[in-house]
C-alpha cells in the first residue's frame, strides 16, 4: 500500500504522553498532578459575556485579525505597559494558534530556534515540522535564563529564541536581570524573540518582567486560557512593536487559510476578560504553590516555583525520572515525565492546580515512594 502518513507527521513522537494517560485511565479516583489547566471555572461574568453575544447573533466569522474593539483594547494594554506609540496586534485560537502561525510567518527549513530546556513541548514538534533546527540550551539545575549558554549558542543560522515566564514546566520565572541581558545578546546579533507569555498573571513573589519591555523584535504571546480558565474557548493574542508589523501581516495572512479567525463570540468576552481582576485566583494558587512546595521539599530536589502552576521536581536517588513516575502513577498519583519537556529524564512535572485536599495526599504519596 502507498505510504498515506507525511514524513512530517511522523516525525512527531506523542509517546511519552500518551504513556501517562494510558496508565491514568486505569486509576480511579487518582491524585491527578498533570492536568495543565486550572481548577476553576470560568468567572461568571465572563460566562454572561459569551452568553450574551451569542444571543446577540455575533456567531459570524470576525475579521481575521480580530474583532476591532478587542484589537484596540489589546494594543492599549499592551502600549502602555511597553511604551509601544501603534503596537501590531493579532487575536488567535489559542496561544497554539500564535505559536504555530509565528513558526510559519518566520521559519525557513534549516533555521536554528534557540530553546532554553526544558521547553513547552509544542515548541519542538512545530520547529520540526516547518524544517527548522531546534537548540537546546540546558537551564538545569534552577531553570533560570541560561543568557551566556544561549549566547554562545548563536551560529549564522540562529533565527529566533523562545521564551516561556513563567515556564512551563519549571515554574520559573525569568529576572528582570537576566531579561535585560538576553535582550543585549538578542540585539547584537539582530535576533527575532518570540516570549510566551501565556502565564504571565500566576506570578507569585513580584513582577513577571517581559522581554517586550526591553527588545523591541520581540513577538508577544499572551492568553485568555489560564488566567481565566477558558481553555476551551481557544482564544490567544499575538502582539508586536510596529517596526513588527510585517511579521503580524504575514502571520494574519495564514491565519486566513487556517483557523480564518478566533471564535467571535468567546472574542466579545474576551473584552470583558481584559478588565476583569483575577488576582484572588492568584493567591489561591500561591497558596498552593507554597503548600506542595513545603511539603517536598525536605524530601525532594526542586526549585521554589515562581509563577505559573507547575512545579519541576528531581527523582529521587539519581534514579530516571520515567521509572518513578510509574511507580508514582502505579500509586495512584498522575505526573508528567521531564522527558516530556527536555532532552534529559531526570525530573518529573506536577500540576498543582487541583484541590489542597488532592495535593496534601499527593505530596504524601509522593514522599513516601521517594
Ligand atoms: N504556551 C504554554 C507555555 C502552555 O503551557 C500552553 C498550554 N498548555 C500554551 C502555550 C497553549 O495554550 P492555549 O493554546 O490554550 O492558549
């Protein structure tokens, strides 16, 4: 038979997920560490925003780029925070959406993309598909912003850095100090950075500095699906300095033979969204943060997270990381394997976004396997 699957396809390795979530759907009742989403529903008010546009008809395709008064509260929020005069801005399904459709606008087949590890995985799998040359640039053991690694890993070919603070999976977030330094490095050698800011309000001890801030060719990516736990409303946004625009255009361009558009009705609460106030999600989570975090750490290796929900744990005894998350889920308690999200299978993932219930009995199970 002819082969029907691309190259490309095949190029994607899903295993080492759809390991976990095999032995998951064997669990019942499981303490489930992995989910990537919050615990919260959507605000109600937000919930009414969509209700109401749906009622009002608004289900028709939105311009391309987005709905106009979404766009224009998007390019506020983000001129004032950035001191950008008329910044590009493109509404996207999801942060997916943007990452894909930056990929696309900027990636020539044989481009290297600097990617700190570990890394949010779908970095790799669209880099790989487009051709591209992923590099990794190792942040163990703190997960902080490895800037001299990253620049002496800048070659001819390099065409774009990733950013992710807070990070996914480490919780890390990146200092104002390390922030500024990589914008030196990126400036000297005129390289495109594209910072994934998707969780930028779950930032727990101060500030999350952005890179926007001090690099003008910096594509930001921010996003409606954690902060206000619409993940399934797929609703992202791309913003940019204007000396981007061309980079916005290219990628609304592809958007228009893709996704066409963002779903319009989740648009008009999306406007509502970028004024509503989740800092009480905030501390709740920090709450949480603090209360896996005191709970491991005398008996695991890991960093205090900053932001984000994640928290990048070391296996115990130098043992591999997949070993003992088998032994983890076989006890009940569902983790991700680092290996997942970096070249190295030394640390496991654990999303503390469940109930204090939940994660009291995972950090005792989890101690207790250790
Ligand atoms: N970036 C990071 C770092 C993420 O963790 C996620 C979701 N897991 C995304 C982007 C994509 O989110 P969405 O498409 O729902 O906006």
């Amino acid at each position: 038979m002819k082969e029907i699957i691309s190259n490309r396809a095949r190029l994607i390795d899903a295993s080492g997920i759809r390991k976990v979530f095999a032995l998951g759907a064997l669990m019942k009742d499981p303490v489930n560490f992995s989910i990537g989403q919050p615990d919260f529903d959507v605000p109600e008010a937000l919930k009414e925003e969509a209700i109401r546009a749906i009622r009002a008809g608004q289900n028709k395709y939105s311009q391309t780029a987005g709905d106009e008064t979404l766009k224009q509260k998007i390019a506020a929020q983000v001129g004032a925070e950035f001191g950008w005069a008329n910044p590009a801005v493109l509404v996207s399904s999801g942060v997916s959406g943007g990452l894909l459709l930056a990929f696309m606008a900027t990636i020539n087949p044989g481009d290297e993309v600097i990617i700190p590890d570990p890394y949010f995985v779908m970095y790799k799998h669209l880099v790989n598909l487009l051709g591209g040359r992923c590099v990794f640039v190792d942040s163990y053991p703190d997960f902080g912003l490895p800037v001299e690694k990253i620049a002496g890993a800048v070659t001819d070919k390099t065409k774009m850095i990733v950013l992710n603070s807070p990070c996914n999976p480490s919780g890390a977030v990146y200092s104002q100090q390390q922030i500024k330094a990589l914008a030196q490095v990126a400036a000297e050698r005129d390289i495109l950075v594209l910072t994934d800011e998707i969780y930028e309000k779950f930032c727990y001890d101060g500030p999350c500095p952005s890179i926007a801030g001090y690099y003008e060719k910096s594509l930001l990516l921010r996003g409606f699906s954690k902060p206000y736990a619409m993940t399934g409303w797929r609703l992202g946004y791309v913003a940019a300095h204007e000396s981007l625009k061309e980079v916005i255009e290219q990628m609304t361009k592809i958007q228009q033979y893709t996704f066409v558009c963002a779903p319009t009705p989740f648009q008009m609460a999306a406007i509502a969204a970028m004024d509503y106030d989740v800092s009480d999600y905030v501390d709740e989570y920090r709450r949480k943060r603090d209360l896996l975090y005191d709970g491991l750490k005398g008996t695991f290796e890991l960093v205090r997270p900053g932001g984000a929900f994640y928290a990048f744990v070391k296996a115990p005894g130098g043992r591999r990381a997949t070993e003992f998350v088998e032994k983890a889920i076989k006890n009940n308690v569902l983790v991700i394997p680092g290996n997942v999200f970096s070249e190295k299978d030394t640390h496991f993932r654990i999303s503390y976004a469940t109930s204090d219930e939940k994660i009291r009995r995972g950090v005792e199970i989890l101690c207790s396997l250790a």
